[in-house]
C-alpha cells in the first residue's frame, strides 16, 4: 500500500468518526451534515438557509468543536459596522508613554465564523465580508491582515422573513460554495429531539479531528481525480444553466434569466471530489456531480418574473439540467 493510499484510508476513518461525533448531538439531517463537511473540506463558504429553530447555529457549533476550531459568532443586525466584524484600529500608550495605534481582532479572526442571519445586514457591512471570503484576508486602514487557515464562513439566513432583511446580491451569494437547505425534522426526529434537549442529561462533544487533519483533507480532495469525460460531463451541466446555449433544456431557455459562471464549475468540482472521498474514491463519477450539483448551483441560477409566477422550483431546474447534460453523453453510468 502505498503512502496515498495509506493517507485515503485513514481520512476515510476520520470522516466516519467526526460524523457519528456529530450525530451524538444533532438528530437527523444527515444530508445537511454532509454537504457542509464537503464544502469545509473542499476549502469553501457555506449559506444555510432555513426556518428559525431548525438547529443551524447548533450544527455549526458543533462541528467547529468536532474538528477542533477555533469558532466565533456574528449576529447580523442592521446597525452593525464593518469594524465590528473585521476588527479596528485603536489609540493607545506604549511601552514608552506615546500614543499609537494597536490592532484589535474582530470575531473574522477565527476558523469558523458563524454569520448569523446575515441577510439583516446593510449592503456595506455584508461586503466587508466579501475580501476575507475570497482572499482570506482583512484590510483595515490600508494595513492588511492575514486569516489564518483553515478559514470558513457558514452564514445563515430565514428564507420568508423579509422585514428588516437586505438580500444578498449575486456578486457576494457567489462566494459561497454552496446553498444548503435545512428540512423541517420528521416526527420522530421531533421526538428525539424532544428526548435529548428537555431531561437533565448534557451531550459532550469530543474532538474527532484536529487543524492539522483538516488540512490534510483539503489537501486529500484535491488529489481526488477527474477523467476527462467527467469534466466535460462538469462543464456541459454548467453550460447548461444559460438560456441562450442551444443545448439547454426547455425549461432552462423559458424561466432562466442567468445561469452560473466559472466559479460555478469550480465549486462543482470541488464538491464532487469531496464527495467522492466521503465514498472512499479515488475519483469522481456522474454520481457526485449529479447531487452536488443541487447545492452548488441552488444560488446560481437567477429565475425571470415568469418562473416566479409559475412557482417553478429553482431544484426542479437543476434536475432537467442534469438530467439533460447526462443523456446528451457527457456522463457514464453511476
């Protein structure tokens, strides 16, 4: 067995670990659970979106004590500045009684950033994100300051809310790897709930996962390879969300008014292969790419009036997109 092979092995046990960890305290949502640690160990930023009371913040919560980092939380309201998140510059005496001027971190400055509610924000506080989501860096008075890693923002946001809310606009809803929704819990997960939550008994997190073994993951999806008749199937999906390409099917040409960019493919790719190391592969198949395709493109595509009218699902879209790419022959077998 070769060292690689050796190195897959062992992050396939650690997966399995850190995922039972974290069903010890969280009831259901397994598919939640795993899109989110795709998207963490694909290197990306994660948007939930979902009712109020569905456990968001408590998922994130408890994975950032899973992997053993280091986690902050941001309560987005519309009176909050971008200084109370990235941090500022403040006046004070040195060691030799003059005044200058001493760096003071904001809560950016963590592994996991919990951006609660982040659709409560002004336009101005949500792009002071945008530098530290893309570059993994803060500016503060032309002085830059490096994040370190790994580096992570999973924000949320309650979808029928819409008083006192800023929608996030295209350029920053991009950012995010993926949109996660959170279900509402079945009845007997209600009960479990109910069972772990009221009595006197305290669930303990226990690390299943150190820094140093999120690293090596993100670094085991990357090797994860991709055939070119795979990446062809990547990029013909993709092409596939833009009205004006002739390959696209009819539903994409009637209610789609944008489709995703580059950065799409990207996230699609990443995403796929950590779902393939989820699966203990060395390789993505059309599998991966079909359902990774839901959350990756769910904030991508941007619906016309006409889609709205209809009700037309954004999720029913990216099925005939990936039905349509796969049929075309871009994919094999699952």
């Amino acid at each position: 067995m070769t060292e690689k092979e050796q190195q897959f092995n062992e992050a396939g046990t650690m997966i399995e670990r850190v995922k039972q960890e974290i069903s010890r305290f969280i009831v259901g949502q397994e598919d939640v659970i795993d899109q989110v640690l795709w998207s963490i160990f694909a290197g990306g930023h994660v948007l939930l979106e979902g009712l109020p009371g569905l456990g968001k913040t408590m998922l994130v919560r408890t994975i950032s004590e899973c992997l053993d980092l280091e986690f902050s939380r941001i309560q987005f309201t519309p009176d909050l500045m971008p200084s109370d998140i990235t941090g500022t510059m403040l006046l004070q005496p040195g060691e030799d009684g003059r005044q200058q001027f001493t760096f003071h971190e904001g809560p950016l400055f963590s592994h996991i950033v919990l951006a609660d509610e982040i659709n409560r924000a002004t336009p101005k506080t949500q792009s002071s994100l945008l530098e530290a989501m893309g570059e993994r860096t803060v500016t503060v008075m032309g002085e830059t300051k490096q994040l370190d890693q790994p580096f992570f923002v999973l924000a949320t946001q309650n979808p029928i809310d819409m008083e006192g809310t800023y929608p996030l606009p295209e350029a920053q809803m991009d950012r995010f790897i993926c949109k996660i929704l959170v279900r509402y819990p079945s009845k007997q997960e209600l009960k479990q709930i109910a069972l772990r939550t009221t009595g006197r008994e305290t669930i303990s997190i226990e690390k299943a996962a150190s820094i140093k073994d999120v690293l090596l993951l993100q670094q085991l999806v990357k090797d994860v390879l991709i055939s070119e008749e795979m990446l062809d199937y990547a990029v013909s999906i993709i092409s596939s969300t833009h009205p004006n390409v002739e390959e696209s099917p009819e539903l994409v040409r009637q209610y789609v008014q944008f489709g995703s960019g580059p950065r799409g493919l990207q996230s699609l790719i990443k995403m796929a292969k950590a779902r393939a190391l989820f699966a203990g592969r060395y390789h993505v198949s059309a599998g991966d790419l079909k359902q990774t395709a839901y959350p990756v493109l769910r904030h991508r595509i941007i619906l016309n009036f006409e889609a709205e009218a209809n009700g037309v699902l954004i999720d029913s879209i990216i099925s005939e997109v990936v039905e349509s790419a796969y049929k075309l022959g871009k994919g094999t077998p699952v």
